[in-house]
C-alpha cells in the first residue's frame, strides 16, 4: 500500500491508498489515543517510585508539557485537519503530507523523553506553526474570516510552548514555565468555549430539531470575554497583579456565563442521546473549574482542583467526545454511542472527581487517590483505541474517500 490519498475531485478511491492516512482525524486520534495509554502511566510509575528511570527533563515538567502541549495539539490538530476541510470545502493535508506532520508529532514525544532537550525543543516547536499553515492555507484561500480566530488560537499555543521551553532551558527565568503552563490552560479554556459553543448548540438542533437551542449576544460576549481578560492577566501575572476584587469579579462573571450558556442550550434534552449528551457534559467542567479558581482566591480549595477540573473534566472528557463523534461520522457510521464510547466517558468523569477531590482526603490517601484517577483516565483512552482501532484504520464503510 502507499502513502496516496483518495482522489478529491472525482470522489473515487485509489485501490493502493493508505486508510490511515485518509483525513487528519485517523492518525492523530489514533497517536492520541497510543499516548495516553503509554505517556500517564509511565509518569504514574515514575510518581510512585516504581520506575526509577525518568524523561529528559524533570518528571513533573514533562507531565505539565505533555499533557497540554504533546497530547491536546494531537486532538486539536486532528479535529481542525478534518473540520477546516468541511468549513472551507478545500482540502486539507492527506497521504504523505499528513504523514509528515504526524511524524514530526510523534519525534516531538520520543525526544522530550530521550533528549537531547535542546533538539527536543526545536522539533517540538515546529508542530503547532506546521498545522497552523496547513489549516491557514484553506481558510485563507477560502476568506474565512470567521475561522481567523483558529489561527490565532495556535498561534498564542506556539508562544505559550516557546516560552516553557525557554524557560526549562534557563535561557528565560525558569518561573516562566509555570506562567506558560498557566497561559496554555487559558488558552484551551478559549479554545473549548469557541468549539464548545460552535458544535453543541449545533448538533443538539440538528438531532433535536424540537429542542429550543439559544445564543444571547450578551451572554456569548462576556463568556468568551471573560477567559480572554482571564488569559491576558495570567500572561502579565509575572510583572502586573490585577486587584484581587477585580480578579474575583472576573472569575465570577465567567463562571456564571457559561453556566447560563450550557444551560441555553437545553442539554437535558439530550439525556436519551448519550453521544450528545457527552459534549454539555464535558462542559459544563469549564464554568466548574472557574468557580474552583474562584474559591481557591479564598483558600478554600487548593490552585490544582481547579487545573484538573479543566485539563481532566473539560479538556479530556471533550475531546474523547468529539473524537468519538468525528469518527463515527467521518467513517460513514451511525453517530450512536455504544456501551464501549458510554464506559469510557463514565471513566473520564469518575477520574475528574477523584483528581479534583484529591486534596480533599487525608494525606496519607492522597498518591492512592492520584493513581486512582490516572488509571481511569488511561483505561478510558485504552477503551477508546481499542473500539476505534478498526474504525481509524478502516476505509469509510460507505465506500466514499475520507
């Protein structure tokens, strides 16, 4: 078989063509899904003392950077490689090109546990720019405007990984990487409310035409808004504190509009609907993690509840579902959830509770707790690459290319 990948303009497929490497989505779920399988528990192990063997750089550094910046990008580059491609009606890279961009995903990784960390740096770094430009090129030729805003997203996830890096290397202040970390956390937040609000409403109204699905002007300008200023005033945290108050406030603001914003959306109205019910799921962690970061102002909760809320209970439990989803669809399936999709969602939800509530127990449950969540977290990705395997690496079952 080759790299080549089926033929766009006459809808035909090529007989010697690759599956895999059809549409962004395969390969990057697929990677994304091998990763977490593999990247959690070997941190997990390194956690526990089980494995004394450590990545190139420190081990909790590298699970910060992994997470964020090695295994979200791959989702994201996913998503955006087969969504522009609808958005725009142009195409986005296949077969060898594809292919050249999940390889330099996948060198990215094994460098950042082998080293050297300066190479691990630079071909790290170029990932982000080179999905940018190969999602740029549709949106530009097609004046997309609305989809600028996708762009920029990547860019600001570039600089916010340059900046860690600088910093792990000391060749900025080493305190950087926790503002850079910050600042990536921030920029997901955005990322999520702008797909989140794109695609739910969307799909809710589509399978449910009878559901009263609504935007308010309002309430999108200061939900949006709200992670915006948030982001800006982690980025300036280092030099300039925003008055506690006012933080507050901001906090506050944020986490209320996006609750009015799930609840808009009528997602109880997608109870019989598994598949659909996921994606209000997932974010409604979002407006959670706000009001965590709120009540952390006050010392109530611990900074990192509020973290996991996002990274584990937003992040992880969207891009499962919309995994899922695009692939159902993008394979020519029917988009319902079997006990497989239900289980590992479920899995996703319980390690956000243990994770967030974690620092809730008595100490010496507190490292039980954190395997606790990272096993299921692993088992729900484990369950995902075991049912998507076949599907990822699979011609659609309609016969048409993609």
């Amino acid at each position: 078989m080759t790299l080549s990948s089926p033929t766009q303009a006459t809808g035909k497929i090529s007989a010697g063509y690759w599956p895999i490497m059809a549409l962004g989505f395969r390969p990057f779920y697929l990677g994304a899904a091998i990763f977490a399988v593999l990247a959690l528990p070997l941190w997990l192990g390194w956690y526990s003392g089980a494995l004394s063997v450590q990545p190139a750089m420190n081990g909790f550094t590298w699970h910060m950077h992994e997470m964020i910046f090695g295994f979200a990008p791959a989702v994201i580059a996913g998503f955006l490689l087969t969504a522009v491609r609808n958005w725009t009606g142009r195409p986005t890279p296949t077969g060898t090109a594809l292919a050249g961009l999940f390889l330099l995903w996948i060198a990215g990784r094994v460098l950042l546990l082998t080293g050297p960390l300066p190479l691990a740096a630079i071909v790290d770094l170029m990932f982000l720019p080179a999905v940018g430009v190969a999602v740029a090129i549709p949106i530009w030729k097609s004046r997309n405007k609305r989809n600028f805003k996708v762009l920029a997203i990547i860019a600001a996830l570039t600089i916010a990984n340059l900046t860690f890096h600088l910093s792990n290397l000391n060749i900025l202040p080493n305190v950087l990487v926790i503002t850079a970390y910050k600042l990536a956390l921030d920029i997901i937040a955005i990322l999520i409310a702008i797909m989140g609000g794109r695609v739910i409403p969307a799909f809710t109204s589509n399978a449910l035409p009878t559901a009263n699905v609504r935007r308010d002007p309002r309430v999108e300008f200061v939900a949006i808004g709200s992670l915006i200023v948030i982001a800006i005033a982690g980025l300036l945290s280092p030099w300039w504190a925003m008055p506690r108050g006012v933080w507050i406030v901001i906090l506050a603001l944020g986490a209320l509009s996006h609750l009015i914003r799930v609840a808009l959306w009528e997602p109880h109205r997608t109870v019989s609907a598994p598949l659909l019910l996921m994606l209000p799921v997932a974010y409604a962690w979002l407006p959670l993690s706000l009001v965590l970061r709120m009540l952390a102002e006050f010392g109530v909760v611990p900074m990192p509840t509020a973290v996991h809320a996002l990274t584990i209970g937003a992040m992880s439990s969207l891009m499962l579902a919309m995994m899922v989803r695009s692939a159902l669809g993008h394979t020519g399936r029917p988009l319902l959830a079997s006990a497989a999709e239900i289980l590992a969602f479920s899995l996703l939800q319980l390690s956000a509770i243990v994770r967030v509530f974690a620092y809730s127990i008595p100490a010496e449950f507190y490292r039980s707790a954190v395997m606790a969540a990272g096993a299921m977290w692993t088992a729900a990705f484990a369950i995902f690459l075991a049912a998507y395997w076949p599907v990822l690496t699979r011609r659609r079952v309609d016969g048409r290319p993609g």
